[in-house]
C-alpha cells in the first residue's frame, strides 16, 4: 500500500513535498550534505585587513 501511496501523493503535491515550517526550520540544525558551504569558503579569497596609516 506505501509503494502506490507515497509516490501517488508526491507527484500530486510537487514542490509543496519539500515546505518544511518555519518552526522546524530554526530548531533543527543546519545541514550541509553536499559540502557547497566549505568548498565555496575554500574558493573565496579572503582580504587581509588593511592597516591604518596616519
């Protein structure tokens, strides 16, 4: 019964499959399973602070 009914309703909910609550958006943690986060703080140069000169 599960392998005709879950499919059968997400094709009929499309996008709204992936809403997930403001709620539950701030208490559970964020995530990074595709490693984009670290990979993108790895290709961005960072800039040394400049020093003041008087």
């Amino acid at each position: 019964m599960r392998v005709v009914l879950v499919p059968a309703t997400m094709v009929l909910l499309g996008n709204a499959n992936w809403w997930l609550p403001r709620r539950l958006d701030r208490i559970l943690p964020k995530m990074d399973l595709e490693g984009t986060e670290t990979l993108e703080a790895v290709q961005t140069p960072t800039r040394e602070p400049e020093e003041l000169t008087v």
